[in-house]
C-alpha cells in the first residue's frame, strides 16, 4: 500500500492522533498540508473577529459579504488565500478592491498551525501515544490566535475588547488545571519556593504570577507608547498580549520576551533615523515574534530564565531586572524619538 492509501481510511487519523511523532515523512507531509488547510480557515474566522468584534457586530450572523456592496459573498470565493488571487483582489460583483491583508492573515495562520507542531507533535521527546501533544499544541495555537487579533485590532486602532479578552485568558489558566500536561515544559521555571510544582496548583500559581507579571511589565512599557510613534500601539494592546503570554507560557517566558521585544523595538526605531520605514514594525508584532521563537524552539526563553535561577538570583530579583530593562529601553525610545522629530503630540494611541 501507498503511504497515501491509509489518509482514505482509519488508520492515518489513528496514528495522528496517538503518534504523531512516529509518522513516516510522507504521512507527517499530509498531516502538515491538513493543518495547513485548517489554519488557513482559521485565519479566515479571525479575519471576521478583528474586524466585526470591535464594533459590536456579531461574528456569525449574517454571513461574509462585500463592505462596498453589501452582497453575500459566495462560498467557493471565501477559500482562503487562493480565493483573492483568482479574483485579482476584487469583489466578483462591483470590483471594488479587497485588502491584501485578508490572504496575508490567512497564510500567516496557516503557516503558524505549521510551525506550532515541530515543538509537541513531532519533537524527538514526544512518546509515542502522549495524547497531551495534541493537547498542548491547540493551547498554544489559542495564545497566538489571541496575540494575532490583539495585533490587528490594534493595528485599526481599535481598543481590544473584553469580550474577546477575557474568554481567551480565562481558557488559559483552566485548561491546565483540568490537564496539567498541556503547559510547555519549563513554563513553572522561576516560581518561589513551594509553588514550583506540578499539578493544579503548580499551574494556577504559574498562571496568575504569569498575569501579574506581564501587567507590571506592560506598565513599564508605557513610556514608549506615549512617544507617539507609528508602531508603538496602545496600551491596552500590549497589557493585553503580556497577559496572554504570561498567562499561557508562564512568568519566565513573559519576562524574557517582554525585554527581548523592548530591546528590538529601541534597535529598530534608532535605525528608523536612516531606514524609516523600520520603525513603523508594531511593538505588538516583535513580541509575536519573539513568543513564537520560544515556543518553537521549545522554550528557549525559559531555559534562559533557569540559567539565571541556577546563579543564585532570587526569582524577585530576576523579574525586577526584566522589568528594568523593558523600563530603560522604553525610556530611551521615547528620548530617541523626542531627540530626532522634536517633542511629539499626545495621541490617542496611548490609551
């Protein structure tokens, strides 16, 4: 039999589910191509939630239709990506342009749904029927279908609401209180003694200090977004992305990525002096960026953060100096942007 013959029957989904990590390439190509496929229909969805949420409209009635005519669009024209390049990029019915953000949100979904199963479905430490792989990779698929809106929402400069917010960050601190397992190896790193530990109350723990952690660090952050720059977002955005990472991945993994994204935000707005489209990169984006890093590279960030526990720090001393350093590199933003186009106007993407 083909290594295509079993995707028509039991057998593939069987062994997808429960070992995925013992796929052969060929099957592991047709399990990567599906997951494609879905995140590319998932993308499509979040394109509906960052742009009916915000304005109150409900995300399942009616159906998608065109913004300048108002016609329902048709089903074999709402296939993700290929959809928009087959019709030019315009409406079949009035030719009115479609934004090429919809295709690009969607190919990004889809390659994210791609990316996120090299870490718990076909890492070399996955054990064969370790059905919290699966478990696992669709927690973290929810942190950054979260990050994602909360990007483009901020983006329209649009205030990211509640009702998306609080569904997501609640799932994410309860979901390991039912399964334990799902949360990335190395998310409980840094916790004070007696609550480093596993199980329920290791991961609440985890996940409230996480949320605490990542609001601090938000704060700290905020001297940057009053400088009026093109890629600093509100305020709301980036509270609301450090709560999801700290909720999802744990205090260590905020911290890091947190100073890592504070840091490449000065880089890139100095160098904006000479290249300035560089600085209109959103702050939002590089702290995607840096989140999907770790979870790929399966947690590099809080490695990182145990080499610092190992030294002798304390895990207070640790997060202090994390948010000492989002807190000067915020500083020096705004001092390098004042010093360069002169003292800006307060806006209202400081909210």
């Amino acid at each position: 039999m083909t290594a295509w013959g079993p995707v028509v029957g039991e057998t593939f989904w069987l062994a997808a589910l429960e070992q995925p990590a013992e796929l052969t390439p060929a099957l592991r190509a047709i399990l990567l191509v599906w997951l494609a496929v879905l995140g590319g229909a998932v993308g499509s969805f979040l394109n509906v939630v960052v742009y009916r949420m915000p304005r109150g409209r409900s995300i399942l009635h009616p159906g998608s239709s065109c913004p300048a005519c108002n016609r329902p669009i048709r089903w074999y024209d709402n296939v993700p990506v290929l959809s928009w390049f087959v019709l030019g990029g315009r409406c079949r019915d009035c030719r009115a342009a479609i934004s090429g953000r919809y295709p690009l949100v969607e190919a990004a979904v889809a390659a994210l749904f791609v990316l996120l199963a090299r870490g718990p479905l076909f890492s070399a430490e996955a054990s064969p029927g370790a059905s919290a792989a699966w478990g696992m990779y669709v927690y973290q698929l929810l942190l950054f279908c979260l990050l994602v809106c909360v990007l483009l929402i901020d983006l329209d400069d649009q205030l990211v609401p509640l009702k998306l917010l609080a569904p997501l960050l609640a799932a994410g601190l309860a979901a390991p209180l039912v399964w334990p397992q799902i949360r990335p190896d190395g998310s409980l790193a840094g916790l004070p003694s007696g609550l480093d530990c596993v199980g329920p109350i290791g991961m609440l723990a985890d996940g409230l200090l996480g949320a605490a952690l990542g609001a601090v660090l938000a704060f700290c952050s905020r001297p940057s977004t009053a400088a009026g720059l093109a890629g600093a977002g509100s305020r709301r955005a980036r509270l609301a992305a450090l709560l999801a990472v700290g909720i999802y991945l744990g205090g260590g993994a905020a911290a890091v990525a947190a100073a890592a994204t504070s840091l490449l935000f000065l880089a890139m707005q100095g160098a904006a002096v000479f290249t300035p489209v560089v600085g209109r990169i959103p702050w939002t984006m590089l702290l995607a960026a840096v989140t999907l890093g770790h979870a790929v590279g399966g947690g590099r960030a809080t490695d990182s953060w145990s080499a610092i526990d190992r030294w002798g720090a304390s895990p207070v001393v640790a997060w202090s100096l994390a948010c000492g350093v989002v807190l000067a590199a915020s500083l020096l933003t705004r001092r390098i942007t004042r010093r360069h186009t002169g003292r800006p106007r307060a806006t209202s993407r400081g909210r």
